[in-house]
C-alpha cells in the first residue's frame, strides 16, 4: 500500500519556479518612499518603502498597525516555507518581521522517540491573502 501526499500546486518547487509573476511587484525595484496601497482578504494596508533592497518598510492598516509601524518585509507566501523575498502577490500573503527581530523559541517533542528538540525563529505577522495592489501617487 503506498501513502498518497497532496499538496497545492505552489508548493511544488518547480510550479514555484515556472509560475508568471505578472500579479504583483517586488519592492526592492521600486524607488524609496513609494507608498502602496495592499487589499488582503480582510484588511487594507498602506505600505510606504524606505528601503526595497532591505525590506525595510512603514506599514499601516490592519489589526496590527493601527499606526505607522516601522517593519520589515521579508516577501510573501502562499503558507509554507516557500518565500517570494521581498514580492508582493495577489493570492499570497505577506510575511512581515517587526524590528527589532524578536526572537521565539518553542519546544517540539518526537511522539515516537520522545526526544525533544528547541525550534529558534523569529515573530513573523502574516496577513490575510492579497486581493490586490495599487502604487498611490
């Protein structure tokens, strides 16, 4: 008997790789102080670049910035591990770390071994699905 895995097709690296990136932008080949306006599924925010190369923004809208925030935009994702570095895509989701990074850990437990090992990573502000994008004036 064989095990049978889905995954969505953006999960697969070579669906990643071949896919059309017409339906966003990448930040870091827009000019300093370009403001954008980003609708996700359920919030609008406003996204103004200070440095595309560094991900460096000031992020606005949201349950999380209700003020301008300064953050780092490290790219978008459909949910996995998968990055598009510094992209913004209708259908993915923004991945932003707030600065400073702060630093997470969690414990993670093998139910078959029941050894455990400490998983280190950073907070991360994931948004809701992009609807669309817009470069305010």
């Amino acid at each position: 008997m064989s095990d049978t895995n889905l995954f969505p097709r953006a999960a697969i690296l070579d669906a990643w790789s071949d896919a059309d990136w017409g339906n966003g932008l990448q930040i870091d080949q827009l000019e300093d102080l370009t403001t954008l306006a980003v609708q996700t599924q359920n919030s609008l925010y406003e996204i103004t670049v200070l440095n595309g190369r560094t991900g460096e923004v000031m992020v606005r809208g949201g349950n999380f910035f209700s003020e301008r925030t300064a953050l780092r935009l490290e790219g978008c994702t459909f949910g996995g591990s998968i990055l598009k570095r510094r992209g913004i895509y209708v259908g993915m989701r923004i991945e932003f770390v707030p600065e400073p990074v702060e630093m997470v850990s969690k414990v993670v437990v093998d139910p078959v071994t029941g050894q455990k090992e400490i998983m280190l990573g950073h907070k991360v502000v994931l948004t809701s699905p992009i609807q669309s994008i817009a470069v305010l004036a």
